[in-house]
C-alpha cells in the first residue's frame, strides 16, 4: 500500500463515510463521536429523514447511493453498515474508488464474495478491515495477551456459551432468510467463532455442528452447538441461542453485551413487543432501532463488551474473560487481571483501523481473517444440514 497518501501521515482525523444509517451504526456512533482519530463527514442511506439528521447533526453531506458517497473526494474511508448481503458489493464500491474500507460482519453471504472484495482491496492499494466484531474487545485481547506470554502453557480448549433474545428483536424479512444471510449463525456465529478464533491461535480445521430452527414463524436458524478442531491440536465448543429464554448475561454480573447494567425486570420483553405484530409493524419496530429515530443508548457503558461466557483452558490455567478484566484461575491461585472501565466504547475498532491505514501496526480483523471466520459459519451451516464433519481448507 501507498502509505505516503494516507491520510494517517499527517495529524488529522480519517474522514469517514458511512454506508447504512440502520442499527450497527447505532452502536459504533458512540464509538465514532468520541475518538479523536476519526471524523464523520458523509452517508448515504435511503431514507430521507436520516440523511436530513445526519447533515443536521454533523454538518456533513448525505447521499442516496452509495455511488455518491464513494465519489465524495472527501472521504478517506467507507464503513459498510448496510444488510449483510450488500457487503461485498458496497465494500468493492468503496475500494474500487480508492476508500479505505471498514465492513460490519459477517464480511460476507459466500467465500467468492470475501475473495472478491480481497482482491478489490488489494488491487487498490486500500485497507479492508471487518469489524465490528467481538474479537475486537479489551477483554478477549487481554486474554489473548495473557496467553501469548506463556505463563499457563499452551491453550488446550476453549468452550464459548451465550443465551440471548436476538431471535425476538424486531426483524426485517431478511433476516429471518438463512439464504439471504438471516439466522444466528451469520449475525452472530461470526461474533462467537471470531473470539474463539482469536484466542485458539490456529486455523480451523473442522466443524462438527448442530443447528435449531425451533418457532416456524422465525424460520431460520435461532440455536446452534457446534465443535471446532484446530490445526495446533487445540478443539472448542461453542453454544448460542438466541429464543430468549435463559440469558447468560447471568453468568457475567448482569452486564450486558454492550457493557451497560441489565435491567432483569424485563425479562420476556423481546417476545412480549412482537406478540400479534403484522410483518410491517415488526418493520416499523425495526426502524425504532435505527438512527434518526429515538434509538439511542440511555446512559454510557460501565463495562467493557463481551460475548457471554468463554473459558479458555490453558496447560496451567483456565482463563475467564470478563466485562471488567480476565479471570485466572491457575494452579495455585485465583485472580482477576482487572480491566478499567472504557473511556471511548470499542475504541479498539477506530485504533486498529487507522494504525493499519497508518502502516503502524498489522491489523488482525484483515479480509482473509474474516473470510476465515465465514468459512467456519458456513462449515456450521453445512454439518447441521448434512450431519457430517466438515473438514476446511485454507488458503
């Protein structure tokens, strides 16, 4: 890549544009407001109202396509936030127009998707980086620091649980369409595989997997079990629901996904809120989430994001990371290598962004990772449905 016209060289901010005002950029807005390293100058989406908020509350630009935001000379680079089977085709828009290129997960619906955009990427001189995903988060990466120190010997397995209520958050059609990316295993087995992933150290070499598809009105896959087998003699087990019954933020204090304390009076609230909705209300109900409407998160996180309960089991520790640090639990003692509070929510993201645009540091979400993690998502598709093992190849 050609450093030298980077924007990273100099002092300022990477001008970014956004692609898709929906729920992920919900999210990440706290994210980008707040770190001083990047900036918001353009979006495109197709509703109006949020193009007029955006111009109105960042005094940016905001276009219909994404053809126009990606001709904006402005733009240093593009985050693809736009529904998951638009990713390649906007993340090669933006690359192909010279955009450094931050695409929300899954990378991809297909292995040919992910290649292309690789090649799109490469062919440009730009950065592709996917994200967010979890593997980003200060707890995983402590972690990961922890394990590469040595001082519990080499991980062995790894087991990852989490019991959520994704499947009853309002919907579009979509998402409820295993074919055209909907169900758990795209959303969120890219979250769950990503921090295994991560943590493991290795490629993965097999799937074995289970998958459920329990409520004929959500007809896609809500739950899934699934066992990984690494190239370094390393095997996991992951677990995930999302039919809203037990919640494993249990397991981690009542803290949440996005660090914020649980209100536990609300349990069955999710099913509660689409009880006798019509397929437009529920889309209605989408919208609520997105931005321009009143969607925002009440008050700051506490905590750091997680990904329920993941236990690494090392030669000589079992490594527990938590939304305010790790937990050892090694031979002759028990600690927590605590984590402070965070100061700019998934900072981590922005930070690996503009360093690997910088040329200052190897970023780790890069297109092959991801389209690493795809491969495995795709390996649990296929072993639920064939009830065979899955044997992945790598590249």
């Amino acid at each position: 890549m050609d450093i030298s016209r980077s924007n990273q060289a100099s002092d300022r901010p990477l001008r970014l544009g956004v692609a898709g005002l929906g729920r992920a950029f919900v999210l990440m807005l706290p994210t980008f407001t707040a770190h001083p390293r990047v900036e918001l100058v353009a979006a495109c989406d197709p509703r109006d109202d949020a193009r007029r908020k955006f111009v109105a509350e960042f005094s940016g630009r905001a276009y219909p396509t994404i053809e126009a935001l990606c001709s904006d000379a402005d733009v240093d680079a593009v985050y693809i936030s736009t529904p998951h089977q638009f990713h390649a085709e906007h993340a090669i828009a933006a690359a192909s127009r010279g955009k450094h290129v931050l695409v929300e997960k899954p990378m991809a619906l297909t292995l040919g998707e992910c290649r292309a955009m690789i090649d799109a990427a490469r062919a440009a001189g730009v950065v592709l980086l996917i994200g967010h995903s979890h593997s980003f988060d200060a707890p995983y990466l402590r972690a990961r620091e922890a394990i590469a120190s040595g001082m519990y010997g080499a991980v062995r397995m790894i087991t990852a649980l989490n019991y959520t209520d994704f499947m009853y958050r309002p919907r579009r059609p979509e998402e409820l369409d295993t074919a055209r990316g909907g169900g758990v295993v795209f959303s969120q087995g890219a979250h769950q595989v990503d921090v295994v992933r991560l943590l493991a150290g290795g490629n993965v070499r097999s799937v074995r997997a289970h998958a459920g598809a329990w409520d004929p009105s959500r007809p896609t896959e809500g739950a899934y079990n699934a066992q990984l087998t690494f190239g370094n003699d390393v095997f996991a087990s992951l677990t995930y629901s999302g039919y809203a019954h037990f919640d494993s933020d249990e397991l981690q204090g009542w803290i949440g996904e996005l660090g914020h304390a649980r209100d536990t009076s609300q349990y069955g609230a999710a099913r509660a809120a689409l009880q006798g909705v019509t397929p437009s209300q529920e889309m209605a109900l989408k919208c609520q989430r997105a931005y321009g409407a009143p969607a925002a998160l009440a008050s700051a996180p506490i905590a750091h994001n997680h990904f329920g309960m993941v236990i690494v089991s090392c030669e000589h520790a079992d490594l527990r990371p938590m939304p305010n640090g790790v937990m050892i639990y090694a031979d002759a003692e028990v600690r927590i290598d605590p984590l402070p509070p965070p100061t700019i929510p998934r900072a981590e993201v922005i930070d690996e962004l503009c360093d690997a645009v910088a040329g200052t540091r190897a970023a780790i979400h890069t297109g092959e990772w991801a389209m690493a993690t795809l491969a495995v998502c795709l390996g649990i598709i296929e072993s639920a449905r064939s009830g065979r093992e899955v044997h992945l190849e790598h590249d």
